[in-house]
C-alpha cells in the first residue's frame, strides 16, 4: 500500500484541449550554429594553399583551432543572451547544457590551439617552446592581452568543473562568470591582427566584427537594458509573505503593467529583492500561480542564505525581476493527456500549469511527509475544479513509501506511455523519474523538465 490519496478524476472536461504546436527552433539554432562551424572550416580552407611537414601540419591544426575556438566563444554568449526566441522554445536549462557542453569544448580547442601554435613556429624557428612562447607573448601585436584573457578563461573552465561547482554558492558562482566577458574581449584583438586567415582579408575581418558585435548588442540589450527597463516599468514591491509548509513560504508581489511583463505558466523569473543581504543577487523563481492583473506570486523553499531570507522580508520591499524565462510552458505539450509530476518544492511550476493546462491532466506529487506537501489545499480546489486526478505519495513513514519505478508510475497513472510528462523536482528525484519514465515506454520527447542547476 502507498500511502497515495486521490481527487476525483476525469480531466479535461471543463478545459479545451488546444491543438499542439511543433517547434522547430531548436534543430534551426543547431544547424546555424553548425553551418557557422563549417564556414570557419571554409575560410581556414580558402586560404591555405598546402600544408607540408610537420611544422605545417601542426600550425595548419593550431589556426583551425583558434578559429573554432573563436567563433565558439561568441556563440557561447550568444547561447546565454537570454534572447526570449531561443529562451521560450529551445528551452532555459537546454540553452545552459548546450553552454556548458560548449564551454568544455571552447577551452579545449583554446588550448590545443596555444600548444599547437608554439610547437608549430618553435619547429618553424628551431628554437624550443620556451623560447618561443616568450617571442609570441611578448613580440607579436596583442598576444600579451590575449594570453592574459586565455588565462582568465582556462580559469574559469575549471571554475565551471562539477567538482568545483558543489563548493561554491550559486551567487559565486554567477559573478565569477562575468570574468568571461573580459576574457572574450582580451583575446579578440589577436585574433585580426595574428590571424594568417584575417590579416590583409578584409570580408572575413568584417565578418567576424559583424559576429563579435552582434552577439555583443544581444548581451547588452537583453541582459543588461531590458531588465533595467522593465524594473523601472514595472515598480515591483512585495505585499505579503506566507508560510505554505515548513520550511517554504509564499511571497506575494504587486506593481505596475504587469499585464505586459508575459510570464506564463511554467515559466520563471531572475528575483533581486532590494532588502539588505539580498540586493547583490538575482536568483531564479519560478511563478507558482498564474500571473494576474497587479499580482504575481512565488513560492520557496529555504535551501540557502538566499531563499531562507524570503521569509523574512518586509511588505513594501521593492523588487526587480529579470525575465520571463524558460520553455517549460504548456508550448511543449505534443499529446492530449498530460501528466505533471512534481517533486517538494517542483510542486511551484506545476501548480500553475495544473490549473492552466488544457486537456486530461494528472498530478503524481511526492513529498517526504504529508506535511511538506505544498498549496495542496489550492491543489485540490483546482482538481475538483477541472475534475482532474491528483496523487500525492509521501516517503515516511518507510511502511507507506512507493518507489518511483516504472511499475510504480503505471499503477497510478493508466496508459502512460499516451502521456505527455512534465517534470520538475530534486536532482537525484528528476534521474530517477526520467529513467522511470522510459522503462514504462514514455518517449524522450514527452519528457519536458528544466532544471535550475548550475
């Protein structure tokens, strides 16, 4: 026996199911990107009439290096830009996989590229290496500048490491980051004017300022000028802030047009609440009801001096809020069933599209005790409301756990290969569900989750 209780079911019939829509958008963002990789080859190509020896073959392989390695670095940040097209269809936690992926990449081919490019002119030369990196660093125009931002991003590679991440707070974590930018600026300039496939070639020098200084006025805008222009807009300030279990609190947030900030059910928002300890940071929150006119609301778990600091906060405290981000919107569903399974505090994202989402929906939420179970008084009015299926399964006590499995997850949701899933918990809870859900024959593409890990 689990110990499971069960709202009444048959959803979908007080809510319209809504045609699915395909999105195409992140196969289109792929090949782009790919296509700009090949036209990196072609320009190193074009320009290189033989390779012969091996100081030829090894300064060949050191030039198509840096020019991968260039070119991935203005795609990096284009990736974290924020620009709501990629964001709200390809996906927040995608974006920062295909970052992160990217990332490990961009300083493996930098520093294949700086040994490369040593070995290759020290044979050239017939010096040694150390010879030869003095005379690069120190004689070739901008090499200085650009060895100073290689280092500074190598270091912020490692920085980026699983192993060094678990050691440092999210907010470390985030400014450290910003070291990239400077990094990326340091290393530019060598690039035109060391470049054999840049030097005296003015369309590929155009090209790649054009790139540069594209990817530079998205960062701008969408990071830097939007955010201050919907704060001032807008005028957030917290009203009210209430416990939901222990440990999880409610806050409550009015202001001004908020008809148009757009944030829809799923989705979050980057918090910077102006109270003392917290303004330094913005963290990510995800909308636990619909947004309505002159309302917003999030709800919280304390998992750090961050989140545990919203229950203290004052009515009146004024807030700016970055975004709406993600595509974990009702855009993502391809099938009319629908199942939401939430894990603690994952219960905030689903919520919202539990009372939103059209066609059959079933909730699975799983807690540790019944008394972590979240807005489940709100919960149970949405499911009656829509005459919707809700499962909660807590762990303890041990006698009434369920194990997710794919039997498990069968037994309370029938024909669960029909449904799309939407997924949001823990780390190790999101694994396990994920396997769960392909041992019961859920295809990969009906399993929409975002994550917030860094």
């Amino acid at each position: 026996m689990t110990s499971t209780y069960t709202t009444t079911a048959d959803a979908g019939r007080s809510v319209r199911h809504r045609r699915p829509r395909r999105n195409a958008v992140p196969l289109v963002a792929q090949l782009v990107i790919w296509g700009g990789a090949a036209g990196v080859l072609a320009l190193w190509w074009s320009d290189t009439a033989s390779v012969v020896g091996p100081a030829g073959w090894l300064t060949g392989a050191g030039r198509i290096t840096g020019l991968l390695a260039g070119y991935a670095c203005a795609i990096l940040l284009a990736l974290m830009a924020r620009v709501p097209l990629l964001d709200h269809t390809v996906g927040t936690d995608r974006l920062a996989r295909w970052h992160a992926w990217g990332g490990r990449c961009t300083v493996s081919l930098a520093l294949a590229h700086t040994l490369l490019i040593i070995w290759g002119y020290s044979l050239t030369s017939h010096t040694n290496v150390v010879s030869q990196t003095s005379t690069l660093v120190l004689h070739y125009p901008d090499l200085l500048k650009g060895t100073a931002g290689f280092l500074l991003f190598l270091a912020t590679g490692i920085l980026s490491a699983r192993a060094a991440r678990r050691r440092m707070s999210y907010e470390t974590w985030h400014y450290l980051h910003f070291a990239t930018y400077l990094a990326v600026f340091l290393a530019f300039g060598h690039q035109l004017s060391n470049g054999a496939d840049f030097v005296g070639n003015r369309p590929a020098q155009a090209a790649w300022y054009t790139l540069y200084l594209g990817v530079a006025a998205l960062v701008a805008w969408y990071r830097f000028a939007v955010p201050v222009r919907r704060g001032l807009r807008h005028r957030l300030r917290v009203t009210a802030v209430h416990p939901e279990a222990p440990g999880v609190v409610s806050v409550h947030l009015t202001g001004e047009h908020l008809e148009d900030l757009g944030g829809e059910p799923g989705q979050f928002l980057r918090w910077r609440f102006l109270a003392r300890g917290l303004w330094w940071t913005a963290n990510p929150y995800s909308l636990s009801a619909p947004a309505r006119p002159g309302h917003l609301r999030i709800t919280v778990k304390a998992a750090g001096g961050h989140s545990t600091a919203l229950a203290r906060l004052k009515p009146g405290t004024r807030v700016w809020a970055e975004g709406p981000y993600g595509g974990f919107t009702a855009n993502r569903r391809t099938a009319p069933k629908v199942l939401l399974l939430a894990g603690g505090v994952g219960i905030t994202p689903l919520r919202a599209l539990f009372e939103t989402l059209p066609g059959q929906v079933t909730l699975v939420y799983r807690a540790r005790r019944a008394d972590d179970l979240a807005l489940r008084g709100e919960i149970d009015a949405i499911a009656a409301r829509r005459r919707a299926t809700v499962h909660y399964v807590v762990d303890e006590p041990a006698g009434y756990s369920s194990p997710l499995t794919a039997q498990a997850l069968s037994a309370l949701v029938p024909d669960l290969a029909a449904h799309d899933v939407y997924l949001c918990g823990p780390s190790g809870m999101t694994r396990a569900a994920i396997t769960a859900l392909r041992d019961a024959g859920v295809p990969a593409r009906r399993i929409h989750h975002e994550s917030f890990a860094f």
